[in-house]
C-alpha cells in the first residue's frame, strides 16, 4: 500500500524567497505609512476647525 504525501513542495529558490519578504516589508512600511498619513491630516483638520470655531466665537459671531 503507498503512503500520500501531503506536504507541498515549492521550487521557490533562496533569492525568490527573498524578494518576497522585501515585498511584504515595504507593503507593510507603506500601510504604517497611510495610517500614519491619515491620522495626521484628520488631526490637522480637527485644529483648524477648533481654530475657526473659536475666531468665530471671540469676534461674536
């Protein structure tokens, strides 16, 4: 009776596999950065909303 192997084989060599990780590395450095984008524009436009708020306030508006 033969036995089924079921582990996977790749033919991925060490350069390739290389290549991959560098691609998950910057993929992941390009989220941090879109995150990190993101938050501080919504936290610049938190500021100049309270900012006008307040010109708005003080000149009664």
């Amino acid at each position: 009776m033969k036995s089924l192997n079921f582990t996977p084989h790749f033919d991925m060599s060490q350069e390739q596999l290389g290549n991959q990780n560098e691609k998950k590395g910057f993929i992941k450095w390009l989220k941090r950065l879109g995150i990190a984008g993101f938050l501080f524009f919504l936290i610049k436009g938190l500021i100049w909303l309270a900012v006008l708020y307040g010109g708005l306030h003080v000149a009664g508006c």
